[in-house]
C-alpha cells in the first residue's frame, strides 16, 4: 500500500514538473512581440485631415500624471489613440 501511495505521489510530482516546464516553454527567440498576426493595410486620401481633435484629445490626456507620452490621429468620424 505504501508502494502505491509513494508512486502515485512520484507521479503527481513529475506531472506537476512537466505541465509547469511547458507552460514556460515559449519560443526564446522572440523579442517579446508577436507581429505574425498583423494584418497591415495602407490608407491613403488625397486631402488632408484637420488634426486639431486629435490634437485637442492629445493636450487632455497628457496632463495626466501617469501619461509620459501621447499619440492620436483623427478621421473626419473617429479618433484614434496610437
């Protein structure tokens, strides 16, 4: 009985071992982003847009204490943080 319990608990314990050395088995080589799944297109209009919302959203946010930078670009609809 006491054979049973100790294989079972040598069992949990290499198991244990295994998923945890899998869960951190990533791909090293990475730089830390992931850009294979981009799907990138190119946007382009032959007028230029006023960026002054975007402009305005910008001078809000940045007055924020924890904000150390800020990007945005406006559409003639939406507003977009970068």
């Amino acid at each position: 009985m006491k054979d049973k319990i100790n294989q079972l608990i040598i069992f949990l314990l290499l198991l244990t071992v295994i998923g945890l050395g899998s869960g951190c088995n990533r791909n090293q080589n990475q730089s830390g982003e992931d850009h294979e799944d981009l799907s990138i297109s190119q946007v382009h209009t032959s007028k230029s847009i006023n960026q002054s919302v975007a402009n305005q959203a910008k001078k809000k946010v940045i007055t924020e204490e924890d904000i150390s930078d800020v990007k945005a670009v406006n559409t003639v609809k939406e507003l977009f943080p970068v």
